[in-house]
C-alpha cells in the first residue's frame, strides 16, 4: 500500500483547520495574502510550502509551525 506523502497530509491538515475556522478558501487566501489557487493547491497536495507559508498560515490558526507540523505525526 503507498504511503500517504506528508504534503498531501499537511494539506488535509490545512483544510481541515481552515474548515474548524469557519473560513472559505478564499478569506484564508486573503488572511495570508496568496491566491485562492495557493489554498486550494495546498489542500489539494499538489504544492509544497515554504517555511513562511508554513508560518503564515499557523499563525492564522492561532498555532506554531511546530504545533502544526506535529500534526504530521
């Protein structure tokens, strides 16, 4: 069985925190200043974010890189 890569599961993390929120795609998109594309890119797996989009859009969802990567795990 293949493994699940760690960029799909951070975009199902994404997805699943920015639905927690209560944000469609496109307010996260703007509290982070990207694309709608960007957002759904990334939920999607298909786009690997740097550090700061990492720390970007923890801190929108009030976290720390660190508490949303050990979400990973």
């Amino acid at each position: 069985m293949h493994e699940e890569s760690s960029i799909a599961r951070f975009g199902l993390i994404i997805e699943a925190k920015r639905r927690e929120c209560g944000y469609t795609q496109q307010y996260l998109a703007h509290l982070v200043d990207e694309s709608v594309v960007f957002v759904r890119l990334l939920e999607k797996g298909r786009l690997d974010p740097t550090l700061s989009d990492m720390a970007k859009l923890a801190n929108e969802f009030n976290l720390s890189v660190f508490d949303l990567l050990n979400e990973l795990s």
